[in-house]
C-alpha cells in the first residue's frame, strides 16, 4: 500500500505539471480552475486516505475487530454535524 505522503506527492506532481503549462500559455482562468480543484482534489484524497487507515488500522481487542465495529467507527467520524 503506497504511504500517505507518497499518493498526496503523486497528486501534487500531477497539478503542478498542468498548472506549469497553463502558466506557460498565460491562461489565467485554466490556471485558477487547476487551483480549486487542486484543493478539492486533495481534501477528498485525504479524506479517503482517513477512511483507508480506519478501516486496515487494527481495533483494539476490547472492542473486538469485526467489520461491524469498524463500519460503525467510520459512521461516527463521517457523521454531519
């Protein structure tokens, strides 16, 4: 499984290359599209990176380590408050 700060890299690399080309072209509304969805890209990244540890991290034994519980505990961090 590749490390956090491997994937957020990979994401990085692929925006700054897109962003870099519009530069060079001076496409200012290219450039500021690739910016917001740089970082709407990358918060839905982390949030799946968040839900991937969850669900591989192991569950203390006093709670057991079943899918339910792990299911649960992802309900309860996702939950809209």
């Amino acid at each position: 499984m590749r490390s956090r700060s491997r994937v957020l890299q990979s994401l990085e690399g692929v925006y700054r290359e897109a962003f870099e080309d519009a530069r060079s072209r001076d496409d200012k509304p290219a450039m500021a599209s690739l910016e917001l969805e740089y970082q709407r890209d990358q918060i839905q990244l982390e949030v799946l990176l968040d839900i991937r540890d969850l669900l591989s991290a192991p569950v203390a034994e006093e709670k057991g380590s079943s899918l339910l519980e792990k299911a649960q505990a992802l309900r309860q961090i996702t939950k809209l408050r």
